[in-house]
C-alpha cells in the first residue's frame, strides 16, 4: 500500500474497509450479471438487507440497473469497476500469504488473485491478467518462444492476454504437447492460436496426438514438420502450464476401467504433462507423450503454472513437490488458503 492510502487509513481505516466492500459487490455482479439480490447476497455471505442498502445507493448513482433477470452495471458502473481495480490490488494486500506460500511450495514467486475460479469465471480472468502482465516483465525484446499446454483453464486466462506484449517483441507460441483428442477449444494447438491472437504474435501447431504407442514414437520424430516444432519446443524461453486432478484428468484421457483403478489404488492426486502424482509427489502412472516432461522444465528459464480454486489445492501441492525451483504459480485464495492448512514445506 502507498503512503497516501497508509495516511487515509491511519485516519479513517472504516472508510478504506467501505470502498473495499463496495467495490467487491460491483466486481460480484460484474461476474455473475444479471443477478438476483438473494443469490447475490449468499455468494457475499451476507443478508439481503444489507445488500440492497448498498445496491440502492448504486442505483441512485446511475451504476446498477435492474429486470426482470436481476441486477446488471451500466456503462458508468463497468468504466467504475475498471478503474478501480487498480486502487484495489494495492488495498487487496497478499503479500503475508503469498510470502507463506513461497516458502511452503518451495518455489520463486507466488501471485494470488481474490476469489474462487471454481465459483466465479471473473477470477480466471484476473489470473490471465497477472499472467499478461507477468509475460511483459519476463519477456525481454527480440524474439522469444513461448510453449503451452491445453486444459480448461489455460483456454480461460488465453484471452487475457494483451497486443502490448508483442511491443518491440517477436513472440511465437507452440504447444509444449500433442493433442488429447478432447475438446478442440482447450487443446493445446487451439490455445496458442488464441494467446497470439490476442497478443500480436505467431504460433506453430504440433498435429500428433499426445497419447501415442512407444512403437509409433521413432517414424513420426523423424517427421520434419513435426522435428522443427519439437526443436522450438525443446528451446523455449516460456512454459506456462496448468495442473490438473488425478481423477478429471483420467477421464478427459479416456482411460480404462483399470487404469483409473490403478490410480485409485496408488492414490493418484495431481496430473502434468502425462505425469499422474500421488500427494508425495511420486510418479504413480506416466502416459506416453510426446513433448516436454516434467524432468526438461528445469532447463527452461521461466516455468509459470496457473492453477486455482479449492479443489485443486492437493494437486497444486503435490506437483510443486517436482516443479522446478524457477516455477511462478499463478492461483486464487481460495486453493491458498487450502494449501496453507497444512502448513508443512513441500521441498
């Protein structure tokens, strides 16, 4: 927090503690508009009473309006929220968490955003925010490749991403693994289309599947179309990943009956880049894949995993017992907060 915020609050800390409340229901109903007031009010855990005091100062002000649907911002109210949000990461102060998460996960850098990606797809966007915003003072000028897995929420946060990150920049973004054969909008392919998109830059697509035999391995390495995208792959400057829970993950590979009982039985909880992880951070099941491995992160100069919501905690704290030193993770309180309750140093 700056000096003229500390001196406000040092004053008239109730009037700070009121703008952050304020902002927090503008930001609610942002995400979830049109609204109702009583589901509203429930996602807030607070009455409904309360609320409508402070919707009906909104309205009165011309930045809430309301149907038959429930309560939406109008323009004035968006342009509202956007200004703020900068005054709001400074009030919003993690920085005693993101210190506690350091030092537990065992790695270099921790950003938190506010909220549960699991309850609000807001977050996700913010965490693509802190993403865009973290690539602009990582990526130096000239030329830099950027190599992505696939997933829900690595599809999410792709759209954050801003045309100022190709200023002075040569990007190109590559899959950093063959496809699934699930959803073409969260493969890997399709995601480094839209990251450069949005940000100004190229990408190459890698057209084998990631699940393949060891048998069919060698002829298709030899294949130059794929040999020249697995070289950018092997020389990227960037990962940026997401983790995966043992159980999703099996399903969205169609796996057999008795593999998910294997993982079952070994008490799978995390998966990346085909590595299924018990909550040790041992190795239970490994996928033939081609592309890169958990073990080739550590060669890589900036590792960034994305990784939110509650649910997800055991497997954030499983991967990070194997990812590299150098890793960024990107994630939201509410798996923070998870993660901490256990409160023991992963590494």
């Amino acid at each position: 927090m700056d000096s003229d915020l500390q001196l406000i609050e040092s004053i008239a800390p109730d009037f700070l503690q009121t703008v952050q409340w304020r902002y927090r229901i503008l930001q609610r109903i942002s995400w979830m508009q049109p609204v109702g007031r009583r589901i509203l009010a429930a996602d807030l855990g607070t009455s409904e009473r309360t609320l409508r005091r402070e919707t009906d100062l909104f309205r009165k002000n011309g930045l809430l309006e309301t149907s038959k649907s429930g309560m939406s911002l109008t323009g004035k109210g968006r342009q509202l929220v956007q200004q703020l949000s900068g005054l709001m990461d400074q009030l919003h102060d993690t920085s005693a968490l993101r210190k506690q998460l350091v030092a537990v996960l065992g790695i270099a850098q921790v950003i938190i955003v506010p909220g549960n990606s699991e309850r609000h797809q807001g977050v996700l966007s913010l965490m693509g925010q802190q993403l865009d915003e973290l690539l602009q003072l990582l990526l130096p000028g000239g030329r830099s490749i950027i190599a992505v897995m696939g997933g829900t929420t690595m599809a999410a946060v792709s759209k954050s991403l801003s045309p100022s990150l190709a200023n002075e920049r040569n990007l190109l973004f590559v899959p950093a693994r063959g496809g699934l054969g699930e959803t073409m909008a969260i493969q890997a392919n399709t995601i480094c289309a839209e990251m450069a998109e949005h940000s100004g830059g190229l990408y190459r697509n890698l057209y084998v599947p990631e699940d393949i035999s060891a048998k069919s391995v060698a002829p298709l390495l030899q294949e130059p179309v794929v040999k020249s995208v697995l070289d950018l792959i092997n020389h990227a400057d960037v990962v940026i990943h997401s983790i995966g829970r043992a159980r999703t993950m099996a399903n969205r590979r169609n796996m057999t009956s008795s593999e998910i009982d294997l993982l079952t039985r070994k008490k799978a909880v995390a998966e990346a880049f085909g590595d299924f992880l018990d909550a040790q951070g041992h190795v239970v099941y490994k996928v033939p894949k081609i592309g890169l491995q958990i073990s080739d992160l550590h060669d890589i100069s900036h590792v960034i995993a994305i990784a939110g919501g509650p649910s997800k905690a055991a497997a954030i704290a499983a991967y990070m017992k194997v990812a590299p030193h150098q890793t960024t993770l990107i994630t939201d309180e509410a798996a923070s907060e998870m993660i901490l309750r256990g409160k023991k140093p992963l590494k």
